[in-house]
C-alpha cells in the first residue's frame, strides 16, 4: 500500500485517538464492581452535596450486608442493576437523595422478597411501635389485590371503622399516590403515621367499583394480643398477633380460666393472626407440647441455623385441642400451628394458611439517621422437615364457606383430612361464628369420623 497523504496520516491518528478516549471513557462509566458503578449512576442523578454524598456511602453498607447476611446466596450483580434502575427513571422536580435512596434500595431489595426491605429512620420507628403492638395508623387488616390494597377487616372504633371503611373495599390511593405496584409494606408504611396526622384514602367497593375519598386522622391503634372466654366448659383463646409479651399473657389467661373451671377442651384461635415474634411463637408452641420438636431454621449462616425443641413442662396436658386457622393466618402463626399438628397434639381446623415460611431480622446500619435494614435471613421448616414458605398450612379439617370461591380454593397439594362446610355446623357457640362452632363440635364429637358423621358431610 502507498503512503497516505499527511493530511490523512493527521485525521487516521486523530481518530485513532478519539477511539482510544472514547474506549478509555466507557471503562471509566461502567466497572467489574456492581457498587462502584451503582454509586456513580446515584452521583449522576443528584446534584452533589453532603446529603448525596452520604447516602452515595449507604450504599456499600446496604449491599454488603445483603450479600453476607441474606438467607440464600445473592446475584450483587443483579441486585444493583435493579437500583439503577430505579435511580435513573425520570423525575419530576429536583429529586431528594433520602427519596431516591429509599426507592433504590427497596426495588433492589424487592427482587429477592416481598418481605425485605430498607427502613428509614421513620419507617424504623414504625416498625419497633408494631412488634410492640402499639403503633400510629388508621386500624386496618388488609392484603394485597387486584393492583391495590383490599381491606380484609377494620379494627372496631378505629379510625378507618369510624369513617365506614368496610370488608372487601379496595385503596387505589393514598393522598393521591397510587398503589398500583407497590409492595403491600410500602403501602401500609404510608398509611402509619404520627397520631393526630391526616390523611386521605380513595376507595373502591363493590361490582360497581365506583372510587370515592375519605379523610381521616391517625390514631394510635393498640392491638389486643390476647382475648379468652369460656365456650361452655371449651376454653377458647384467640391470639391477634405475637408482638410483645404473649407467652406470658397466654399463661397467666390460662390460669385465670382454670382457677374457676377445668376446661375440658381448649380452642387456640389465631384466625387473621399475622405473625410477629419468633421467640413468642416458639414459647407459644412450647406451652401445649412437653416433648418432639417445634421449628428449625435454614439459612445460609451457621448464626442462622438453629431448631427448638420443647421442654417437660406443659399446660393443660391431655386436654383435647382445635387450632382455627385461615387464609390470613401467616408466619410465627403457622409455625405454632405446624408445630402442635405434626406434633398430635392438636387437630388443625379452618382454611390453608398464607406461606410464610420466613424470617427478617432486622440490622442497625449505625447511627440513627441511616436507618435499618429488615432483611430474610433464613426459612422454618415444620418438625417434620417440611417448608411452609408458598405451601402454608393445610388444616386436617377445611373448613368451606357456601361460595364457589370457596370450594375452588380447597383443592392443594396436600389434602385435608376432611371437607366440611361450616354452615352445617350449626349453633353451638353463644357468638355467630361458624367456624368456632365447628370447632366446638368437633370436640364434642371427639373424632374426625364422628364429626364427619354427626354432620352428614362427605370426606375428601
């Protein structure tokens, strides 16, 4: 090949050295280091800053904890793409580092669970008032549906009772934020809040699905841990959720019931009930067994494997026992009621439970102002071995309403030991609850057959 010109010899080696430049500035954009370039792409997105810098920091602190603590091996790669993501979606008006920060590290987070996520210092405060059973919000049950938030139950002369929010209603909205998409604990985090503050809530009820608002105020809303009564000479107690001190209240509930009557059956109702602590929940089994195994956990660190078994003592030993159960019935719940079923020492009555087989623990990220992380770190399995994440809990006696929902909904893996329609259980109870009326005559049967029998209902 001749010579080139020198003019062209000029522009080959100019673009010789834009192409280097260029190759030099795509390496420097994008590193083998998932946190390095998640941290440049927040740099990019926010005005710089001390408040920027910091949560630029927090970062590192978040991941790493991830990656070492996290109940199952994590894709870093992955999990910063999806902060990424996050940070360089378009925003309206200047964004706030705390803000975009948040956002980032929970669409991160939501990649692994629906259940780990990042707690600011508010949300952090929120989260200690719950597992107190005391926290600021508007009083409702609810579950996530149909691109919202469907109210499973107001609790009675709370706020969103008092302004007739009702069963089944849908909130599409919150001060005009949409739900649609977000995670059921980002939802109700927005809906806690500081007693004596407002907020407004768009709903949707009924076939018609006609939206409307309604404006309440924040009160705190103290969760009742424990009720007993005497159905007849069937003691029944119903636990709302395991925060606090329940094994305790549970004893001395106990003693109070047999210093007047010796129950002859005993009826452990944790219907609704959402979980809370595992300690609580391990005790609460603890108190119906004197031996066999209650729970093991599986993590990835040896800190986070552990199995419980139960000790010599026990209350009410050789008393028959029913535990109601249902849909809505998830967590440090399943875990006693998988416990005392696999165990024998109680038939298991109600619906499949919800499946959730997990356990957060959550981490201090240093000073207050970071904030906290409420990470996985490992998974219960019954005593028998068997995971209860997505599976639940199959009662030995399913119960069903009269609706076609209903029925469809009892067909699992793992079949009952029995159908019944609840209805057919007549009333046996002083309240109109069907499903504890079942329980009551079950025990009075003092089988499955002769409980299947006295009904009149098929088996499965």
């Amino acid at each position: 090949m001749g010579r080139l010109p020198s003019t062209l010899r000029a522009s080959a080696a100019a673009w010789v050295l834009l192409a280097a430049t260029a190759a030099s500035a795509s390496t420097a954009a994008s590193t083998d280091d998932p946190v390095t370039d998640l941290q440049a792409a927040y740099a990019r997105a926010l005005p710089p800053g001390e408040r920027a810098d910091f949560y630029k920091e927090l970062f590192a602190t978040v991941l790493q904890r991830v990656q070492r603590s996290y109940a199952t091996e994590v894709d870093l790669h992955k999990l910063a793409a999806a902060a990424r993501q996050s940070i360089e979606q378009p925003r309206a008006g200047e964004a706030e580092p705390a803000e975009v920060f948040g956002q980032a590290m929970n669409a991160a987070l939501r990649t692994l669970d629906n259940y780990s996520r990042y707690l600011d210092p508010r949300a952090r405060g929120d989260d200690r008032d719950s597992m107190s059973g005391n926290f600021g919000g508007l009083g409702l049950e609810v579950e996530a549906g149909e691109g919202a938030v469907r109210v499973v139950a107001p609790v009675p002369d709370g706020p969103a009772w008092k302004a007739g929010v009702q069963s089944g209603d849908l909130i599409v909205r919150v001060d005009d934020q949409p739900l649609a998409g977000v995670p059921l604990a980002d939802a109700i985090a927005r809906m806690r809040g500081h007693p004596g503050t407002p907020v407004t809530l768009t709903l949707r009820r009924g076939a018609r699905s006609q939206e409307f608002t309604v404006a309440l105020t924040r009160d705190i809303i103290r969760r009742q841990v424990l009720r007993w009564n005497m159905e007849g000479d069937v003691l029944v107690l119903r636990l709302g959720v395991f925060s606090g001190a329940v094994s305790a209240a549970l004893q001395r509930a106990i003693e109070e019931a047999t210093a007047t009557q010796a129950p002859r059956a005993v009826v452990l109702d944790l219907r609704g009930n959402p979980g809370g602590l595992l300690r609580e929940a391990v005790l609460t089994a603890d108190t119906f067994l004197s031996q066999g195994a209650i729970v093991s956990l599986h993590g990835r660190t040896p800190s986070n494997q552990r199995s419980w078994q139960a000790d010599a003592a026990e209350l009410l030993p050789g008393v028959p026992m029913v535990v109601l159960i249902d849909r809505r019935s998830a967590s440090a719940s399943e875990l006693v009621a998988a416990a005392l079923q696999e165990n024998g020492r109680a038939v298991v009555m109600g619906q499949r439970s919800f499946g959730k087989g997990t356990v957060q623990t959550t981490f201090s990220l240093g000073e207050e102002t970071k904030g906290a992380l409420k990470l996985t770190t490992s998974y219960y399995h019954a005593p028998s071995g068997r995971a209860v994440q997505t599976t639940g809990v199959t009662p030995d006696v399913e119960l069903l309403a009269p609706t076609a929902a209903a029925v469809a909904a009892a067909a699992s893996e793992q079949a009952p030991r029995a159908r019944v329609e609840q209805a057919r259980c007549g009333a046996t109870i002083k309240a109109p609850d069907p499903a504890l009326a079942c329980a009551v005559a079950y025990l009075e049967a003092g089988s499955i057959d002769r409980f299947v029998s006295l009904l009149g209902a098929p088996a499965p």
